[in-house]
C-alpha cells in the first residue's frame, strides 16, 4: 500500500493506507482523532469538516491521497496554547448544540467562515454554514454563536 | 446495641413498612470511596418491585454521583438531573456528577421516551435527594463528603414526607443552566457511542439484503475470509465481517455479497399507490363513540389527510461497539432503552442478562429513532466471531433502509356544522396511530377510530408519536369548518374550546403575531394560519406566514411565533432550544420530508435526495414561553412540533385559496401545480 505523509494538527503523519480511502477514516481509525464525525459519507452534511491548508473540506469524500503533503486542523488541533479558540469558547457561552454531534464540523465551518469575513452578517452566517447540518437542530442558537465568535475574535485582535 | 448498630437500622426499616423509603446502603468504591443510597420513591409500587429507584453516591472527596437509567441524547435530561439533585441536595451544580444509562450501575429507569424524564424521574431525583439531605441534617455532620466518611452509620430516623424545595426558594433550578461536561463537545473530546475504542478493536459491516424482505438463499464467505486480517461470518439471516478497518470491512462485505444468492421479494407496494395500499390492508380498530355523530343536524364536510413516511435521520447513525470477555458481554452503543437493549442482548445470545453490560454514552440525537438495538446485537456476533472487540457503525444509506419510520397516515374526518357550530364529529387515522386522537375542543357528538393497517415500511416511535399526524389533519379541518361557518379561525376555534390552557396559548401567540390585524391583509404570494393542540400534558399554539413563490409554486415558512406551556419550567434555556428543535423539525415534515420507496427499497434514502432543513430554511422565530409555577413540570422535547404543519397548510390556503391536505407539503404543492 502506498504511504502519505501530511501534517495533522502540526504534527507530521505518515499512513499507509490505500489511495480511495477516505481521510475521515484515516483521522479516526489510524490516527485516533475520533472529534471528526461522520454523517453521510456523501459530503452532505458537514460534520467531517476539517480544515484542509485552512480550507473547510468534508474529510468523508477526501481521499487520503488528496490529504498527501498537505497540513489538516481536525476539532482537537484547533484550540492551541492559549485555549480554546473565540468559536469554541462562543458555542460554549450560547450552548449553541444539543447533541453536539454535528458541532465539531459546525466549530471548524465556522471558524474558517470568520477567517473570511471577520464580521458576517446573519445572512452571511446562514449562506456560509448551510452545508452544515444540525438535525437538532439548533441553527438558531449556531447562528448566535457565530455572531459572539466574531466579538470575540475582535477583542482577542484589539488586545494582542 | 449502640445507636449507630447496623442491625439496629435494618430493624427500623422491617418496622416501619409505610415509609417511603427503602435504603440499601453499600459500600462499592466503584465510584470512588463513598457511600451508596439507594432510595424507592414509590412506595406502593416498590413494594411488588417495581418502584422508581434512584440511587445517590455520597463521595469522600465532596462529589454527589446520581445516578439514573435515562439517557442524553441532546434533549438535556443531563442537566435536568444535575440541577435538580443540586438544588434538593443544597450543593452547587459543580459538586453533581450525574451517571447515565450504564445498566452495570444505575437503576432501570426505563426508557427515555414519551417526556417521561421531567414528569417522572426529576420527581424521583428530587425526592431521594431532599430525603438524603435531611440525613445529612439528622446525622449532624457538616457536608455530604463528612458523612460519607464517618463510615456511613446513618442514625436518626429516616425522613418521611420529605419536603422539596418550593419553587419561590429555588436557585438553581428554574434558570437556565448549561450541559455539564459540554466543553468536550466544543473540543472534539466527548466520545459518542461511534467514538469508542478498544484495545485490539476491529470495525465491521454487515451485508444487507437486496430488498426488504429477501432472505439469504447462499452465500461463500471465502472471498472474505481471502483477506487479510479479515473475520466473517454467517450465522442464520445474519451475515457481516469485521476488519482492521472499516474501508476494508466493507470492501470484505462487497467481496462476499456479490456472489449471495437472495430470494426475490419485490413487493408492489410504493410510496405512489401507499395510501391506497392501506386502506385496503385494514387490521383492527378502536373506536370510541360518544352520541350520535352520524345523525348531527346541519351541512356535513368531509377531507382526507395524508402524511408521508419520514425519518428520525439522527446526525450520529446507529453505532456500538461490543466486547466479549469471560463469557460477558459489554455494549456501548446509542439508545433509549438500555436495559431493554440489554435483554436484547442476552436473549439473542442466550446469556444470564446479568452478563451483559450496556453503556449508553450521550448520543448524537435520537428523536424517538433509537428505542431498539440492532447495531448492538450486530456489533456483538461480530465480536464473538473474532474473539476481539468489534465496532459497528452502521452508514447512513443503512440508516435510511433499515431503521424504522415515523408511521404514514391517512385520515379521515368529517363534521357537521350548524349556526357556526360543529355538532358532529368524526375522525378516523388509518395507521400512524392514536396519539392525540381525541378533539381537545368541546364537541357534543363524536367518534374517535384508530385503524391499524399492515404498514409496508417498519413502523416505529418519532417525536410526538402520532399527534403530529392527528393535530395536523384535526387542524387543518377545523381551518376549513371556520372558512365553512364565514368565521376567523381564531374565534372559531376559542368558540369550540373549553381548556383554559389551550386557549391561554393560543391567544398569547395570537397577540405577539399580530393576528387579528395580519389575517386581514391581503398580500399578494403571502398566507398567515393558525394551528393550536395538547400531547402529554403541555398545550402549544403558533401562528406561521408562508410565502409562495409565483413561478415554482415552493412554500417558504417566512415567520412563526409560537407560544407553549409546559408547567413549571425547569431549565429555560433548554426549554428554549427544545421548542426550536421542535419548530424546525417540524418544518422539515411539513415543507419536503418524505421517505419514498419502491420494489422494497427506499429509493432516497441520502441527504442529497431526503431533504432535512438547513440554515436557509430558518424563519424569523418568535417564542411565548408561559411559565406555570402553580403546575408540576412537564416534559417539552416533542409537544411543541404539533402546530407547525397544520399552522403552515392554513397559511398555504390563505395565500393561495386552495388546501393544501398532505404532508410534506412540497408534494401537495407540486401536484396543484401539475394539475
Ligand atoms: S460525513 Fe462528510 S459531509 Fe456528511
Ligand atoms: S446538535 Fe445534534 S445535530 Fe446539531
């Protein structure tokens, strides 16, 4: 079986594994980073999103080799040093989940969404976290979430 | 004999049979040093064994475990628990450490279903919790932890008629409260039931029939066994393998399954011609007759209602992971029936259920889907078969296949209508089941029937059970009688209607929508509706504005103001989450839910093709939570999803004129549209 080498929450990997299988298994099965979900398999829903070079990607229709060279954050990467992230700590201050299955996916979409557009508008939230699904579903709460995550992350700016 | 003699207690207790308490007191450190109180809290029903049992854990090091048989599945029973143990036991919600769904420790609370964990277990907690704390007060040591280890000598006698805590004295609960341990959910680290892993573990797949129905005429397990690391099995109708990996587990199944030789079993029956399909599958019927409602005096209606079959389609799908050691068995796996999964368990393998162990880590989401175990019997003979413990997750094509449905119904209801009153009724559901059946407005002459029909597609429990099926035809009709009598479907509901909290409801949602003037406007493309009910004790009304778009016909739900009282509410935060769950659930089976099927297969089974809502398919959401402090609390996970479709197929016909009879209503839509 061919090896892949890439980074996974900044550590170097290198798994052996066939080139048709998914990342989210590699993550979850080899690696035993088990805070990325699965859902559908069909990259309909979102709760496998992992960021990929940054990007939100659906690690279920990922193929390892796709993965190869490449550095992935999965949920348990994303808070560093100095604790959880703005959008952690905001989905904890809403209780943006009820059975948090899909809320890793939705931490990390979200993440990247305020990496794009710092300060999103309502309209911006929901068109750019639609690929996610909550069956809960706590979109309403996910949606204030996001909006405190981003005061968060202009304080945390503004006092660096 | 000295105060504190042991034997002396167990005297009293023989002595004193009317006490509402029966302590057994227990010294296992399985949770840490302490002490285990195990408190009845029905009496009566203890008696013949059969009591609701809570069990407290006093710890050395200050905690207090509960400990119960119900189970988190995002509904918030954690929290539930947590806070009212804190509040009876007058220790801080940090100090609670709560146990779920362990059937090696807690006890067999049943299942979690029906909003049975507010009315009835949160009573029970509370009581054991008051009745340890006025131990605590008798013994005269400080703190729980003190008397856990003085060495559990409980002198004093032992409280009857606790008090609780009266709500006007309450500080935890009451106000909203977040999920203990919820930061693992943030942080990737919570482990749900597909979560779980053991050493040597393998990951299996099971190979499915072709069709429902078809049975398993041959098949080599060679070409599996062929592969490397690979377990399979056959063993009756079961066949699976299990692998070092999942991929490989299943590329194992796919080797072996193409050359199985099925039964055909290619059943007719489709989600085109199901409603005929039942109504020619008749079972028996309960028919409850009150007068004479086929002899009412004044203009007879008459409507069919229909709604489709539709999934639970939880995001974690069925998962467990089994391990066999010394002829026991253990489960981790998502469900709200522990213990029934349990028996499930030790009858498929004829073990002692003693022997078996079941685990019920908080799950992802359930919805009334997960009252059954299959994946863990199906995890379990893989286990055994390769001697290594044996994760199962079943896919989400599986799940759409082969869990159960929320029941299809078709309805049937007429009425007769004189003076802008109803004076007979009639309301018969053919299959979805009888959950709501009865008119909750005041009616002279009625008949009430639940039909059972053979159901093509397996039938099982969903949020609110049939009432979602009953409230929506029952109020949809009452929407055409009102349009019948020339009357406000307001005023011609509050006409009908006696129970002061229904119409509580209804009038606060009615007022905070603006109703009275909205329903007057005319705008082109717009529909405001109505829809009020009663399931399980609590009342629920909304008011919904739909938009139809002119050139495709869809229904957008543009705004919904809903009002709901549930009791005394316990925890409002969650109530509040419980309540949007509810609404956007129901707007899913409302708007475009529908499992369809053909040749015994479900034929959209993937998210791609069964539409869930997402976030474009938000309304603006208002809430009107009444508080009740003078009632009990009522369970709230499934009541509040009665209103929305009946509320959404009035607005249809306000924009539109026409009525709009089936769910989801995207079909009903369509068909307008194709003819
Ligand atoms: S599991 Fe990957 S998108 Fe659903
Ligand atoms: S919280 Fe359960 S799926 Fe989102």
């Amino acid at each position: 079986m061919p090896v892949y080498r890439f980074t996974v929450n900044g550590r170097p990997h290198s798994v052996d594994a066939p080139a048709s299988r998914p990342l989210l298994e590699v993550l979850r099965e080899d690696l035993d980073l088990t805070g990325t979900k699965y859902g559908c398999g069909e990259g309909q829903c979102r709760a496998c999103t992992v960021l990929i070079d940054g990007r939100p990607s659906a690690s279920c229709v990922t193929p390892v080799r796709n993965a190869a060279g490449r550095n992935v954050t999965t949920i348990e990467g994303l808070a560093g040093a100095g604790g959880l992230t703005p959008v952690q700590r905001a989905f904890l201050e809403q209780q943006a989940f009820q059975c948090g299955y899909c809320t890793p996916g939705m931490v990390l979409g979200a993440a990247a969404l305020l990496e794009r557009t710092p300060s999103p508008s309502e309209e911006q939230i929901r068109e750019g976290l639609n690929g996610h699904i909550c069956r809960c579903t706590g979109y309403p709460r996910i949606v204030e979430a996001v909006q405190l995550a981003a005061r968060l992350s202009k304080e945390a700016k503004s006092d660096d | 004999m000295t105060e504190s003699d042991p034997r002396q207690e167990l005297d009293r207790f023989e002595l004193r049979e009317a006490d509402p308490y029966h302590f057994e007191l227990d010294r296992r450190e399985f949770l840490g040093a302490g002490l285990l109180l195990t408190l009845f809290v029905a009496p009566e029903a203890a008696a013949q064994g059969s009591g609701i049992e809570a069990r407290l854990h006093l710890g050395e090091d200050g905690t207090v475990t509960v400990l119960s048989g119900k189970i988190e599945e995002g509904q918030g029973a954690r929290a539930e628990i947590a806070m009212a143990a804190a509040e009876e036991l007058g220790v801080t919600l940090a100090e609670v450490r709560v146990v779920l769904g362990d059937t090696g420790r807690v006890p067999n609370d049943g299942i979690t279903a029906g909003s049975r964990t507010t009315p009835s277990t949160i009573p029970a907690v509370r009581r054991a919790c008051a009745a340890a704390r006025s131990i605590l007060t008798q013994s005269g040591h400080k703190s729980y932890a003190e008397m856990a280890k003085s060495g559990a000598k409980i002198a004093g006698s032992t409280p009857e008629n606790v008090a609780l805590k009266p709500v006007p004295e309450w500080r935890i609960l009451g106000k909203s409260q977040p999920r203990p341990d919820s930061e693992g959910l943030v942080t990737g680290e919570h482990k749900f039931p597909s979560d779980i892993r053991r050493p040597g573990m393998l990951y299996g797949a099971v190979l499915r029939p072709p069709s429902y129905g078809a049975k398993l005429e041959s098949l080599d397990l060679a070409p599996a066994r062929k592969m490397a690391g690979v377990v399979a099995v056959r063993d009756g109708e079961f066949a699976g393998c299990a692998a070092p990996t999942s991929f490989e587990a299943r590329q194992a199944v796919e080797a072996m399954g193409g050359g199985a030789r099925w039964s055909s079993s290619k059943s007719a029956t489709s989600s085109e011609n199901l409603y005929e399909y039942l109504k020619r599958h008749q079972g028996r019927v309960r028919d409850n007759l009150k007068g004479e409602p086929a002899a009412a005096a004044g203009k007879r209606l008459k409507a069919e209602y229909r709604c489709a079959y539709i999934q639970h389609a939880p995001m974690e799908p069925r998962a467990a992971v089994a391990e066999w050691e010394d002829g026991r068995l253990t489960v981790w796996t998502g469900t709200s029936n522990p213990f029934s999964v349990r028996d499930a368990l030790a009858r498929a393998f004829s073990l002692n259920p003693a022997l078996v162990r079941v685990f019920v880590p908080d799950f992802g989401g359930g919805f009334g889907g997960k009252h059954t175990g299959e994946a863990a019997i199906e995890a379990a003979r893989l286990a055994k078969e390769a001697g290594k413990p044996v994760s199962l997750r079943w896919t989400r094509a599986e799940e759409f296949a082969w869990a159960y449905f929320r029941p299809a119904a078709l309805i049937e209801v007429e009425a007769a209508l004189e003076g802008g009153r109803i004076t007979g009724w009639d309301f018969a559901n053919f299959n979805s089941g009888a959950a709501a059946l009865e008119s909750p407005y005041r009616l002279a002459h009625t008949r009430h029937r639940y039909v059972e029909c053979e159901s093509p597609l397996r039938p099982g429990s969903y949020r609110a059970l049939a009432s979602t099926a009953n409230n929506f035809a029952r109020e949809a009709f009452m929407d055409e009688l009102a349009a019948e009598a020339g009357q406000d479907p307001l005023e011609f509901r509050l006409a009908h209607l006696e129970n002061e909290r229904i119409r509580a409801v209804l009038e606060a949602a009615a007022e905070r929508f603006g109703w009275r003037k909205r329903v007057a406007e005319k705008r082109p493309g717009r529909g405001v509706g109505l829809a009020c009910g009663t399931e399980k004790n609590s009342v629920v009304a909304a008011c919904a504005e739909v938009e139809i778009d002119a050139k495709t016909g869809a229904v957008r739900l543009v705004e919904i103001v809903q009002a709901y009282e549930c009791g005394k509410i316990l925890n409002p935060g969650n109530l509040r989450q419980q309540v949007e769950g509810c609404i956007l659930m129901g707007l899913g089976a409302a708007l475009r839910e529908r499992i369809e099927f053909a040749g015994g297969q479900v034929t959209n089974g993937s998210f791609a093709r069964y539409r869930v809502p997402r976030f474009a398919d938000v309304p603006k959401i208002e809430l009107v939570l009444l508080d009740r402090p003078d009632l009990e609390p009522i369970g709230a996970g499934e009541t509040p999803i009665l209103v929305v479709a009946p509320a959404m197929a009035n607005a249809y016909f306000h924009a539109t004129g026409q009525r709009a009879r089936t769910l989801p209503l995207a079909a009903e839509t369509a068909q307008v549209r194709r003819g």
